[in-house]
C-alpha cells in the first residue's frame, strides 16, 4: 500500500516538474482582441426613404418662349419698305406708283406674361421718287417718323408673330428744277401704319444665348396712312423764279397697302 503511494508521488512530481514551465507562460501571454470592422462609405447603405414614398423624379423643365427672355427684348433692324400708292398724284413722281423706302427700326420689350410680350421704339422710313410735271424735271422725297406699338406671341421659341400699330408723321419734301433755281415745298402731315408679320429665327440656334446677339427675318405686310396736302413751291436760294415753272404740285397723300421684309438683331 505504501509502495503504490510512492509511485502516484512520485508520478505527479514529474508531471509538475515537465508541464510547469509551459503553464507559466501559458499565463503570461495577453490575448490578442481584434479591432472593430468599420463600414466603408462606398459599402454604407443608402439611407431609406420614409415608408410610402419614392424620391421623385428630376423633370427636365422647357425653355421659355423667345419672347419672355430678357436677352431677347431689345430689336435693331434694318429692311426694305415698298408702298403702292394709291392716290393717283404719284403718278407725277412714279408710273408705277411703287415708293421703295429703307427701313430703320429699334424696339424694346417692355411688357412680357408668358407668351405674350409688348412692345415700344421708333421708325424711320425713307424713299424718293423722280418724275416729269408738266416739261420739269421733279423729285419727291418721304420721310417717315413712326412710333410703333408691337404686340408679340411666341409660337415657338424660333418664331413669333406680331400685330403692329404705329403713329407718326411724314415729310414731303419736293424739289421742282426750274431756270432759275430750284422750287421746293416741305409739308408735313399725320401719318400711321397698321402691319402684322412674323419672325423667323435665322441664327443661332441650340446655344447659350443669354449674351449672344441673334438674326430674325421678319416679312410684314400692312397699309399706311398719311395725310393729304398741297405742295406749294418756292424758290430759296434765288430771288428770280423762272416764270414757266410750276408753283404747286396739287394735293398728294402717300398712302397705301405696304410690305416690309426687315433682318433684326436681339438680345
């Protein structure tokens, strides 16, 4: 019995002598802990929208009509007039009764609610005519100073058409050659134009237009009204009249159906 207590004696003093090296440092050793995994933000969710509802979709807005733009409002343009007259006392300047006259405008959009947009400015229309009166040589030259009132309406935002009104005065001023010296007689009269057209843009177009000048066609078509007066001629640069040359060209009114076709410049 004590031979067998010596034995388990002994038997665990050499199982404490080889195993408790490794069981000290097995104590001494600090554990490892590994550090938090951090989401990425490219991994991150995308946060969820209220239950019931979807972002909404980016709707492309159109572009406003031509005629509403502010780099659109002011007009420069230059054209061609031509006038049929119908009093028949052109017939001393024209055998045709055709009065060509350059056209000279400015305009500004003062007033624009959607598509609709009104306008201002002023006019400028000059022609001459020569012809014979009774054996002279005579000339006739018109002046015409308008203010027009323009409604515009933007069919498109490469088109507009307009309705025009505008009130004024003419000057004729005719010239009688004479011996002597020349005759002329001045008068001035009422006038007014009454047109409606359109405009056709002709350039630029799918650009960036808010500083970019753009080119309009614009054909009208109207009648023009103007006063009736005599011409009553005097001589002003010789005190002799030669006796045979006429002292008045009876009464005449440039008036009449007109057209125009004008290029403009906007912005």
């Amino acid at each position: 019995m004590r031979t067998t207590s010596k034995v388990a004696l002994g038997l665990v003093a050499g199982a404490v002598l080889v195993l408790g090296p490794h069981v000290a440092r097995a104590q001494n050793v600090v554990p490892v802990v590994p550090p938090p995994l951090v989401p990425s933000a490219a991994s991150a969710p995308a946060p969820l929208s209220p239950v019931g509802t979807e972002p909404s979709p980016i709707v492309p807005q159109p572009p406003p009509p031509a005629a509403t733009r502010g780099f659109d409002r002011a007009r420069l343009a230059v054209g061609y007039r031509g006038t049929f007259v119908s009093d028949p006392a052109i017939d001393a300047f024209s055998s045709s009764g055709l009065m060509s006259q350059l056209s000279l405008d400015a305009t500004y959009a003062f007033v624009s609610i959607g598509r609709f947009a009104l306008a201002a400015g002023v006019l400028w229309d000059f022609g001459s005519l020569a012809g014979n009166f009774n054996g002279s040589d005579v000339s006739l030259q018109v002046n015409r100073f308008t203010a027009p009132i323009e409604l515009r309406f933007a069919l498109t935002p490469w088109l507009y058409g307009f309705g025009r009104a505008a009130p004024g005065a003419a000057l004729y001023n005719a010239t009688v050659e004479s011996n002597a010296a020349p005759l002329q007689g001045g008068p001035w009269v009422a006038a007014a134009d009454f047109s409606g057209g359109v405009s056709v843009l002709l350039a630029p177009h799918n650009v960036d237009r808010s500083n970019v000048a753009r080119v309009w066609l614009t054909p009208e078509v109207g009648y023009g009204l103007a006063g009736e007066r005599t011409i009553d001629l005097d001589a002003r640069s010789a005190a002799i009249v030669d006796a045979t040359a006429p002292t008045t060209l009876g009464a005449l009114s440039v008036r009449g159906v007109f057209f125009r076709a004008a290029l403009a410049l906007t912005l």
